[in-house]
C-alpha cells in the first residue's frame, strides 16, 4: 500500500466549462487524489469550497457511479428535491443514469471539503438539470454543447 501525501498533490481551481459557466466556479478546487495514487479503474478527487462556492453546475452522469462523503465543514446538496444540510461524516450516492442533477454548495463562513469517487468510464455523457448543455466525453475528449447536441450560443 503506498501512502498518498496530500501536501504534495498540486491544487487545481477552476472548472472546463465553457464560457461564464466556468466563471460560477470560483472558490472551487479540488485535489486528485487518484490519479495521484496511480488509480485509471475510477477517480477519487477531494473538492474544496471556500464560503459561497459551489462544486459544479447542477448535472448527472449517463454512465458512471458517484459517491461522496463530507470530510470537513457543511454544505447543502442541492438536487431536483431541494436543498440537504451535509456535514463531516454524511454521505450521498448518484447511481449512473438517474436524471436528478445535483450539486454542492458552501453556505458557510468556512471552507467546506468532500472527497468524490466514481467510474471513470471510458466514455461519458452528463446533462445539466438548470440550463441547456450537455456534457460528452469521447476518444479523451471533451465537449459541451446543448441537449439536443446542437452547438452552445457564443455568448456563453
């Protein structure tokens, strides 16, 4: 077993969304903890909030598995039934292909940190519940455009 140092993963902010989607993601950035350790079967990443930032734009994933858990602070999850109060300890599940986007948000004064794993299937597509895009993944590559697949407006 090798220990995985984490003052020694660099801290990587921001967000590939496109446009002034990437722009909502301020104050969010997480530490690959898997890819670290050496893991390609799934990823394990540790997300870190500063007060008033959010994880992601509310989505969900066609084919990968997503579990977290609350390492540190509260944050509410936010899902197509409203918001839930997490702590240090709760945990939530987002099996593949049920369509309830969810996201998390730092309502606190404090920074607020969970750790994801999920799949990393070798192909991916993800909707987001709130706005028009659809996120694919194909060939290593990514790309968002509207649900229907159609190309994202260039004010974006």
């Amino acid at each position: 077993m090798s220990k995985i140092d984490l003052d020694n993963i660099s801290e990587r902010a921001g967000s590939i969304y496109p446009g002034r989607y990437a722009d909502e993601m301020k104050g969010r950035s997480s530490l690959r903890i898997g890819a670290a350790g050496g893991l390609t079967q799934f990823g394990a990443n540790l997300i870190i909030l500063q007060p008033g930032a959010k994880s992601s734009l509310r989505h969900w994933h066609v084919n990968e598995d997503e579990f977290v858990m609350v390492t540190e602070g509260v944050v509410q999850l936010v899902t197509d039934e409203g918001e839930t109060e997490m702590g240090a300890g709760d945990c939530a599940a987002f099996p593949a292909n049920v369509p309830n986007g969810h996201c998390f948000i730092n309502r606190s004064g404090s920074e607020a940190r969970f750790l994801v794993v999920g799949t990393s299937a070798p192909e991916e597509t993800a909707f987001y519940a709130d706005i028009d895009m659809k996120y694919t993944r194909k060939n290593g590559q990514n790309s968002f455009t509207r649900k229907d697949g159609s190309p994202l407006p260039d004010d974006i």
